[in-house]
C-alpha cells in the first residue's frame, strides 16, 4: 500500500492525460454500512486528463469487502466494483492536486448491493429456530422426515 489516499497529481499531469492505478487498504476509507463488515483492497484504474482548469477522471474502481448475507446472517466475501467512475474536478491555478479518496469511497458505497447474498441459492435461516438452513436441514418444522419414513416402517413390521 503506497498510501492511503488516491491523489492525482494535478500540476505535473502530462497533457495528454495520465493512467493512474494502484491500491489503498480499505480500511482507511470509512466503509460504513450496516451488511459491509470490514473493507479488504481498494484498487483503481483511472484516467485522468486536464481540460483548462477541469480535471477528468473516468475508470474502474473495485473493493474486496467482507459482506453480511442478507438471508442467512453469514460473512462472505464480495467484490464491490464500479466500472464506469466517472468524475469531473474544478481546479484552481495553483492546486497541486485533486483527491478522490471521498469520491472513490461514495462509489463503492453506491455500488454496494442493497440484499447482498452469500450465493444465489442461499436458503437462509429458518424464522423459528433460527438454523442456517445451508448447513443443515430445520427439525422443529417437525413431521417432514416423520412423514416419509413412516409407511417404510409399517413395511418393515408387516414382514417380521
Ligand atoms: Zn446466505
Ligand atoms: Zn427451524
């Protein structure tokens, strides 16, 4: 980790504009939502170019982020991406340069799913025992076993 900001060197940026790439530690970043534990690795590809005194910046963002499945209550790991940053920076004559830590923190935010899902086929928990139902099967919804079971054991003692 270089640094904990995302800075863009405003007063040496080539003319022609300039990739910027690398990672931050997302733990700097104030990831604050109830289903996002903890933040991993923020990693950026960006473009930035300098229109008179409007700095552009358009590129890829992406935050490996532990996640709370919004079914099941268990930690997974997600990644968080926005593919299409987009921003655009009113700089002064003299800036030295632009930070978009706070922008790059809102868009990982943003692109935070509102129901993240530890998988597609989460089963989640059962509403009275409260068993995560994808590592074992609920007995206190009771006579499902019961059910299927029984007429094999009538069998059984027919035969005997
Ligand atoms: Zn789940
Ligand atoms: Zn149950």
């Amino acid at each position: 980790m270089e640094s904990e900001l995302i800075k863009i060197d405003v007063a040496r940026l080539a003319v022609n504009g300039e990739n910027f790439a690398g990672k931050v530690d997302g733990t700097h970043l104030d990831l604050e939502l109830p289903m996002l534990e903890s933040a991993g690795v923020v990693t950026y590809q960006l473009h930035a170019i300098k229109v008179g005194l409007r700095l552009l910046v358009r590129g890829k963002v992406n935050a490996n982020v532990s996640a709370v499945c919004a079914r099941c209550g268990v930690l997974f790991p997600l990644v968080v991406e926005d593919k299409e940053f987009e921003r655009e920076y009113e700089t002064l004559e003299d800036q030295i340069f632009v930070d978009l830590t706070p922008d790059v923190r809102e868009t990982i935010l943003l692109a935070f799913p509102a129901f993240p899902l530890c998988g597609e086929e989460c089963k989640g928990v059962c509403p009275s025992c409260g068993r995560n139902l994808n590592k074992q099967e609920c007995i206190c919804r009771g006579p499902a076993p019961d059910v299927r079971w029984g007429p094999l054991d009538d069998l059984r003692i027919k035969e005997e």
